[in-house]
C-alpha cells in the first residue's frame, strides 16, 4: 500500500490569496499547499480520499493515475469541488468509478453535481459512477475499508482505515467510541491539524499530536495546514514520531512497519 499526499492545505490553500505573510510569500516548494486529498494505492486499484478544487493539478503531478474509486469525507468545498475531473479520469475506463459516502453526503453530491447521475439530455461524455453507501466496514478495491464518524461543526466527516494505516481530515476530535474502536490498531496516520491556536471546528496540531497518543500511532503525519503553520520552524516543536505532511509527500505503508 503506497500513499501519496496529493495536497496538504486548509479551505484556502496556501499561499492565501492577498496574504503577505511569511508563509504565504516563501519560495519554498514545500509551503505551498494545496487543498488536502491523498491517494492510496493498491494491488487492486487506486483510491482517491477527496476531490477537492485542485484536483486536476494534483493528478498531473501524479503523472495522473487510474482513479478506480473515490473515498469521500465530507461535502465542504474544499474536499468535493473537483468531483467534474472524474469526467477526464473515465475516458479511458471500462468500468464504472466507485464512489464512497455516507448516505447525507451522496444526498448532497448528487444535488450539487446533478448532471454526473441524471439524464441531463447531454450529448457529450458523461462518466459512469456507481455510488455506495459507508458502513462501519466495507469492501473498496479488494481491500477491507473501516470507517468512524467524527464530528466537525454542522456535519459529521467519515476517517478511514485500512490494514495499519487510518487518514482523518476535518474533525474537531475523536469520540471516545472511536478512540475505542481504533486504539492501538494504528501504525501510520494522517489527520489534519489545523494551526497551534484552539479552532472552534477543527483540531489544532496540539490536539492532533494528543491524538496519535490516544490512538497509539506509530508514525503520524499532520496535514490539512493553515499558512499559520510555519513548517520548517515549527518542526521542532513535533514529537519524534510525527511530522508536518507536504504536497508531493509518498510513502509505502509497509516500509514504515519495518
């Protein structure tokens, strides 16, 4: 299982649009941030956590994959906004791309991005997408795909795990029946992280980094960063064992367990 982290920013990306901040105004390759989504990849196919406003540019820095089924968390703009692309991504495809959501969430998809499931009486390409519903447990890919909600403002967004590694994005914390569910169950992670200041709907790095202590995780990288988030500098201020996650970044799942 290889993952690669396809964009590690908040809803704004970073650098944030007429911010002269020091983050914001870096040359650094790293501390520019897209919206956050990842890609996980399999024997059996390659899954997409996301699609967020980016998504086109992240797939051609990926040298732009097969999409075999799409893992969404939630519907804010930021993760669903570049739902159109699966258009590029079905041309050369057979089969249909799977998509992944809690039942409110497909509810919304369908809603926002009608033309993609509905007889529109357009005469152009229209993907095929066979939508499912998350459950506790389900079969993506090949792979056994567990899920826990977590609460983030108005909404609940589904975190996913599979074999020892868990992704978690948009969560203010984790309830103690997901603490329970996953404790220990763990090697790598990614969650977001927001900024060290306390966020009324997000979880800051300091309460992310107290996560991976409840989870017991191994490895944890933290993502879903604001322009607050000073990644060089900031570093130091990390356990041993987690990092700032950056675009581009990829790691293979097993080499991690060694």
């Amino acid at each position: 299982m290889r993952v690669r982290i396809l964009g590690s920013g908040t809803s704004t990306g970073v650098p944030v649009l007429g911010c002269d901040c020091k983050v914001c105004t870096s040359s650094k390759p790293h501390y520019k941030r897209l919206r956050s989504s990842i890609l996980i990849s399999f024997e059996g196919g390659n899954a997409l956590i996301d699609t967020g406003p980016d998504l086109r540019q992240q797939m051609l820095s990926a040298s732009a994959p097969n999409v075999d089924a799409v893992w969404m968390t939630h519907t804010h703009a930021d993760h669903l906004h570049g739902l159109d692309e699966i258009r590029a991504l079905s041309f050369k495809r057979k089969s249909p791309i799977e998509l992944w959501a809690k039942q409110e969430h497909l509810v919304d998809i369908k809603s926002r991005f009608h033309y993609l499931f509905q007889d529109t009486g357009y005469k152009g390409f229209v993907p095929a997408i066979e939508t499912k519903e998350v459950s506790a447990c389900f079969q993506s890919l090949g792979q056994k795909v567990e899920t826990v909600y977590l609460p983030h403002g108005h909404m609940q967004t589904v975190a996913y795990k599979v074999g020892s590694f868990a992704y978690a994005t948009d969560f203010k914390k984790f309830p103690p029946e997901a603490i329970a569910a996953w404790k220990g169950r763990i090697h790598t992670m990614v969650a977001s992280g927001i900024r060290y200041r306390e966020h009324a709907s997000h979880s800051s790095v300091y309460e992310t980094i107290q996560l991976f202590k409840d989870l017991e995780v191994k490895r944890g990288f933290i993502h879903h960063l604001a322009h607050d988030v000073d990644a060089d500098l900031d570093a130091s201020k990390l356990p041993e064992n987690v990092q700032f996650a950056f675009d581009g970044l990829e790691f293979d799942v097993s080499k991690l367990l060694e």
